[in-house]
C-alpha cells in the first residue's frame, strides 16, 4: 500500500504544475475606436483601454486590411497620437503576457513610428520594444506572469515628425509560464521515501 502511495506522489510531482489555457488576441474580426481617456475597446475577454496621462488627440482603433500599414493583410490594434495603452482582462482577474508583437504604422512614413514601446506590468515587470525599423513586427517576450495589467507606452522617435509615437500591437499571448522543476532536494528525498516503502512490502512479505 505504502509503495502505491509513493508513486501516486512520484507522479504527481512530475507532472508539476497544470498550464491554464492559452489565449491568443489577434483582433482578427474585432473593430472599434477609443479616442478619450478611459475610452477603451473590448477583444474577447480582455479590455484595451486609453490610459490616464495621454495628450489631447491621443486615440487608437482596429485596424483590418489597411494596404497602407505594416503587414496589411492582418488585423491589428493601431495606436496613434501619443496614445498610451493599458491592457486588462475585463473581469479584473489576473492573466500572463508571455509574447506580443509590435510593428510601425504607416508603411511609407516610417518616421511617425515610435522609436520603441516601452512595456510595464503590474508586478513591476518591464521591457522596452523597439519598433522597426523594416516595416514587419518584431516579437517579444516578456514572461509576464500573474499580472492585472500591463502598459503599452511609445517613446518619441528621434528622427521627429508631425506624429511620431504610433506604433501597431497584434498576436498577444496570454500563456501560462513553463512548470518550474523540482530542486534536487525534493528529487532526494522523493526517492528515500519511494525507497523506504518498497522495503516495508518486502518485509511484510
């Protein structure tokens, strides 16, 4: 009994942590406008919403097919006019961001690009994005985990311009991190206790 015991808990810790399921945003059918601050737009279960502190005019939308923005062919959420973007889930529970991609706007005015995105969690995490500068998103991954919100803010382009914080976000990932291993300790100790109960049946045998 006691060696069957042990092997249910041998199992079990092998199989460490269960992953939640993974959600994919990728504004594919999703439309919208968000041009006050507090405004926001709504994409499955999660809610994009123009965060406090943006200047007048700051504003974003969905953008589908667009032949004149990076990587047309695909939806995404486009940000323009110093808009400053924070992302929640909108029942307020937390969620991972394991990648995202950010791309510029405007295919052929590459100077209104931000020059990066800076990107902050909740739980203090950050991580600056760089944007361009070829017009193709580049992919990120931050290995946010366990947050209530995270922060898309551009930083000015250096190269100046009428406009130059724009920036298009697609293809976030809400995926749980991997299972984190057992230290070898516990791996030690698994194996003195399996080892102890196979020698109690063999006695009782």
């Amino acid at each position: 009994m006691k060696s069957k015991v042990f092997g249910l808990l041998a199992v079990g810790l092998m199989a460490g942590p269960v992953a939640a399921n993974a959600a994919l945003i990728t504004f594919e059918g999703a439309s919208g406008f968000a041009s006050g601050v507090g405004s926001f737009i709504d994409v499955g279960d999660y809610r994009f919403t123009l965060d406090v502190g943006t200047v007048d005019g700051a504003g974003f939308e969905v953008v589908t097919n667009q032949n004149d923005i990076v990587e047309s062919a695909t939806t995404k959420l486009f940000a323009a006019n110093h808009a400053v973007i924070l992302m929640t889930r909108k029942d307020g529970t937390a969620f991972n961001l394991s990648s995202f991609d950010i791309g510029g706007s405007f295919i052929d005015l590459p100077g209104r690009w931000a020059s990066s995105v800076d990107v902050s969690a909740s739980n203090g995490g950050f991580l600056n994005a760089l944007v361009g500068p070829s017009p193709t998103y580049n992919t990120f991954m931050p290995g946010f985990s366990n947050v209530l919100s995270v922060r898309f803010a551009p930083l000015v382009n250096a190269n100046g311009g009428l406009n130059n914080y724009e920036f298009t976000l697609d293809n976030l990932s809400d995926a749980a991190p991997p299972p984190v291993p057992l230290p070898a300790a516990a791996w030690l100790l698994l194996s003195g206790l399996g080892g102890l109960g196979i020698l109690g049946r063999r006695r009782k045998a």
